[in-house]
C-alpha cells in the first residue's frame, strides 16, 4: 500500500529524516511515534505531497485518495453537516450535476453511482458520526461561526472520517476532545476499514486503535507489528539483546588484545599474537540503540497553607449574566488531587477558572486562603507565547532579578538544555512550548495547580515526566484532561460536571467509561433508526435503478431505428454526390448521362423519404427524452 524507500529530508539545514524507509500494508491501523521535534508532522506532510524529500521514493497505489484534516476550517455560515457531508467530493459532485442534467442515461449513470456510494444513506452517516464527537442534533445545524476553533476542529475530524479515504492521516486527533468524545474515536477507528496512520502520544489509545507502530528516532523510520504496549516490550528486548551483544564483543576483544599484549614480543607468540590482531580488526563494531535522553520535570514545592484552600458554598457561576454551574458546594484542601470530568461545553474549564479566582460567583460564596498561589495551565497560555525570544529570555523576564544561573537551571527543570533553551520559541515543537508554559506559571511555587488539558502535544514521555513530578509536588492539583492514563495516575477524587451541576464521582476512571457507554444507548437507537431509514433508502435506490433499467430498455429500440435512419440518409446523401461528380464530368458518354440522370432522380425520392422517416423518428426520441426528464 504505502512505500517509504530511503527518504532524506533537510529543514532548515537540519537532517530530520536520513535514508528512512518503512513499508505500510493496506488496511493497517498505524500509530507513528517519537519524541517532540523529531519530525512526525513533517512525515505526514510528505506523504500528502505538501514537501518533498531530498533524496528517495514514496510509493502510492494509483489513484490512492489521501485524507486528513483541514487544519483551518472556516467560521461562516456553513453548518457542521455541511461540512462532513462536502466532504465526501464524488457524491456532492453528483448530486449537483444531478440537478441539471437531462440526458436520461446520464441520469441513471448518476442515479446508480450515487447508489454503489451509498449516496443516500450518508446525511444519517454524517450525523452519527457528528454526534459521536460531540453535536447534538441541534448543534448539527448551527452555523460554524458559532463554534470555538476546536469544535470547529471536531468537524473537521468528522468530515475526514466521513470521507472514508483509502489512507487516512490523523495527526493527534484527541488533542480538542474530551474523554466522551476520544473514548467514541477510539471504537469507530477500531473498525477503521481501510489504511490509518495518525500521531498520536496517548497511550491508552494508541494500544486500543493500532495494528502496529512505527517509531521515528535518530533520523530514522523503524516498523513494529502489534500495539503500543507491544511495541515497548519488543524494543526493549531489542535493546537488551544489543547490548549484551555489544558487551560480548568487548569482553571477547578484550581478551584477545590482553592476549597480543602479553605475547606479542616474544618470537614464539608472535604469529599467535598476529592471528589475533587480524580477527580483533575483522570484528566488525555493533551499533548500539540510541536511547533518548530522559525528560524530568521539577515543580518548585509551595509553603505550607492552612486547610482549606478553597470552598465553595451554594455558588452559581456563568458568563454576561448567564448561568453555567449553579449550586457548586466544593472544598480544596492542600494535598487534594481532584479530576475534573464531564464533556466539552458542560463547565469543567468554568469551574476551574471559578476555583482559581479568574471568575466571580454570581450567586453564593468562594472563600480562599489569604495566601494563596495558584499556577494556571491552559491551552492558550501556549498560543500566547512569545515566538519571537527565547527560552532563556522568557524566564528571564518572568525573574528579573534572578542570576543567569538560577534561570538556566530553572529551565534544566523543564528538560530545556542549553540548545534549546536558546532556540526562538517560534521554532520549538508544540510539546516544547507547554513544557516552557509549565516551567513559566510555576515560577512563584503555587500552592494550588490547575492544568487544563496539560498533555495536549505533550509526547509519552514527557507525558510520564509530568505524571512523576505531579507525584512529588506537595501542592493541590485539579486536572482536566481526556488523557485516561493521566487521570488515573494524577487523581485520588473525581468531579463530573454534568447538566449544569458539579458531584463527586463514585467511582474509578474505568467506571466512568461505563458510565459514557451507558449514556451512549441513546446514540444506539438513532444509530439503529438511521440503519433503519438506511434499508428503506436501499428499496428505493432499488426501485430507481429497475425505473432507470426500464428507461433505458425502452428507449433503446428507438435510438436504434433513428440512428439507423440518419445512417441510411447519409448512405444515400454520398451515394447523391458522387452519381453527380460523374455527371458533371466531360468525357461522360450520352447513354450513361441518360442513365445517370433517372438514377439521380430515384435518389432524390429514396432521400426525401429517409430524411422524412429519421426527422419522424428524432422528433418521437426528442419527446421520449424530453417525458423522461420530467
């Protein structure tokens, strides 16, 4: 299906790709990975033709239609379903042209593509996809100007899913959706039919979705057979393997050379010690596995803070007077590890704000410690960056009066060695410039952090570096992530957000997954009732294709006798004029001139009849077309 072949790249004078080959059968559910920066979006770009490569091949079946997601998306007057269902360009092409077309057999052409596409069955398909990730009916139909950039993102994803592409390219498509949401993804792609390879650095879904792996590392592609967790077990037993091969050589070189050291000047030893030079020099160096240095986070711990840090009591919370949380009764205390769960637009992000004192109370009462410092993680804290200074001078601006060492090492924290540290923001990966946020809003060692989809392009192991950290911080925590691995590891309480209400969640997060599903048997019935709708539509595709058959079958004599018509008054036309080019020749005798002239004449007769019978026989197709198109 997919052939990398020894593909070199160069950006900006730096090799992220070298030789790097990898071969993808079709149908397989591929996750790439790699650390931040090692160049998987630049991958992805170029097997959508968006660059090209220095050097080597990708190799694509003909005609293979490539998918991804538009990375801008509009916010005009166009709907979510509009969106999905322009998506799929073969069938909105067919529909449009079907509205102006007359030619009857083009119209059952039309009719019976539309049909094998399953044409009609697909604005219930687009809705349940939509739904899936996160449109209710209602918002299905609102204009894509209402919605924030990441829905706008989620209709996105939909119409590449709706698409159906033969290779399918995601690149970290959880990154705007909650656990509902991801936790949908993760079943529709588990039965993705046709070729997937998508980024992604969860996990968990990486291990439910993926028929296999390929790890971009040191500038090259390698390919593993089987999920995530299969994928690290096999590279560490490749690891191991090499390096006890590595180990075995230097033990075995080692003593061959203590041998050519000990004899090698005495003349009885001397040939033995010249055997052995020649087999150390014929032992050729096994490559060891490049490891990639270890990422540590270090969060500053707070000073102690007396209990609680923060209460709610009855609060009503909201926007321009309009209310989202009501009746909120909440208490943080110093060593509280709280998720906050809930879908996208429930007030999960409300209630953090609320509980960090970036929102009033509308209603009741939020007391909080005199003390109190909170660290703040949101997504666009990372958009706010600025691109254009370093590192280096981003803490430094944050702590004026800090010596140069102490900012450095406050970045070391944040796995920034010198290289990066000094490297325009602009140019750091997406996961880098979180980890620079966090490194930023944990400046003053807040007592309360509350990161809000902190993982988002954050790698694997960045992602274990913040779950570590977390684990050693002294402060409280309130997360929000759809990152199920985070969750688990992060929190010891669970808060659902749901019908403008806040609750404890009794429960783990694998109960919550129950939980999901079971309020997903609402989306089974319309599933079930789109199946069903999607049957009838089938009779009646049926139905149209045995009319147009029957159309087809009945004009088709006619067509016939009225082409065969047109070719008999052409036969006699030729025949006409070239009786009358022997005619008009000089040496025609007198008798054949006779006999020219009553043949001419029977031919003028023979021709006024066939163009009377073919305009008879035109003009009843013309009225049989003209019915038909009615």
């Amino acid at each position: 299906m997919l052939d990398i072949n020894e593909i070199t790249l160069r950006v900006a004078g730096r090799a992220l790709l070298e030789g790097a080959s990898a071969r993808v059968s079709e149908g397989h559910r591929i996750g790439l990975i790699g650390r931040n920066g090692t160049g998987k979006t630049t991958l992805l770009k170029l097997l959508m033709g968006q660059m090209e490569a220095d050097q080597g091949k990708i190799s694509l079946p003909r005609d293979c239609r490539i998918g991804t997601v538009a990375q801008e998306v509009a916010g005009d007057a166009t709907t979510p379903l509009d969106l999905v269902l322009a998506g799929d360009a073969e069938r909105a092409a067919l529909i449009a042209e079907s509205l102006t077309v007359t030619d009857p057999e083009r119209i059952a052409d039309i009719q019976m593509r539309l049909v094998d596409i399953g044409a009609y069955a697909a604005e219930a398909r687009a809705a349940t996809i939509l739904h899936g990730l996160g449109f209710d009916a209602n918002a299905q139909n609102m204009p894509l100007s209402a919605f924030s950039g990441g829905w706008r993102m989620r209709a996105a994803l939909a119409a590449a899913l709706f698409a159906e592409p033969d290779l399918l390219l995601l690149d970290e498509p959880t990154n705007h959706l909650d656990i509902e949401a991801a936790l949908w993804l993760e079943n529709f792609l588990q039965r993705w039919p046709r070729t997937l390879i998508m980024i992604s650095h969860d996990r968990d879904f990486l291990n439910a979705v993926c028929t296999g792996i390929i790890h971009l590392q040191a500038r090259k592609l390698t390919v593993y057979s089987g999920n995530y967790d299969t994928f690290e077990r096999v590279r560490a037993e490749r690891i191991a393997l090499t390096e006890a091969s590595i180990a075995k050589q230097q033990a075995q070189r080692a003593h061959m050379q203590a041998f050519v050291d000990r004899f090698k000047a005495k003349a009885s030893k001397a040939r033995q010690a010249q055997s052995r030079m020649k087999a150390i020099a014929k032992l050729a160096p096994i490559a060891g596995v490049e490891r990639d240095p270890t990422i540590k986070f270090g969060f500053p711990n707070p000073d102690e803070l007396s209990p609680p840090m923060v209460s709610l009591d009855e609060a009503t919370v909201g926007y321009d007077g309009r209310a989202i949380l009501r009746g909120v009764d909440f208490r943080l205390d110093p060593d509280d590890r709280v998720a906050l769960l809930g879908a996208n637009g429930n007030g999960k992000t409300t209630l953090a704000k609320l509980i960090a004192g970036r929102l009033d109370t509308m209603e009741g009462d939020r007391v909080a410690a005199a003390k109190l410092r909170v660290g703040y993680f949101a997504q666009h804290q990372v958009d706010e960056l600025r691109l254009d200074e370093t590192p280096i001078a981003s803490m430094s601006r944050a702590l004026p009066q800090a010596k140069p060492e102490l900012v450095r090492a406050r970045l070391g924290a944040f796995g920034f060695g010198a290289e990066k540290a000094n490297t325009l923001v602009g140019k750091l990966s997406g996961g880098e410039k979180a980890r620079l946020t966090l490194a930023l809003i944990t400046i003053d060692a807040p007592h309360l952090l509350i990161l809000d989809e902190p993982t988002n392009h954050l790698d694997i192991e960045a992602r274990q570096a913040l779950v570590e950290a977390l684990a050693d911080y002294t402060g409280a925590v309130i997360l929000v992530s759809h990152d199920r691995g985070m969750v688990e590891m992060v929190a010891d309480r669970l808060m659902l957000v749901e019908d403008g209400t806040v609750r404890d969640f009794d429960g783990d997060v694998e109960d919550y997954r129950k939980h999901i599903l079971s309020k997903s048997a609402e989306a089974n019935a319309d599933k079930r009732a789109a199946a069903r709708a999607e049957k009838q539509e089938k009779k009646n595709d049926a139905e149209r294709r045995k009319q147009a058959a029957a159309l087809r079958e009945q004009l088709k004599p006619l067509r016939n006798q009225t082409d065969k018509a047109e070719k008999k008054l052409a036969e006699l036309t030729a025949k006409k004029a070239k009786l009358e080019v022997e005619m008009a020749a000089a040496n025609t005798p007198k008798e054949r001139m006779i006999a020219l002239s009553k043949e001419q004449g029977e031919l003028g007769v023979q021709i006024k009849a066939a163009e009377e019978a073919w305009l008879a026989l035109a003009d009843q197709l013309e009225t049989a077309q003209a019915v038909a198109a009615e």
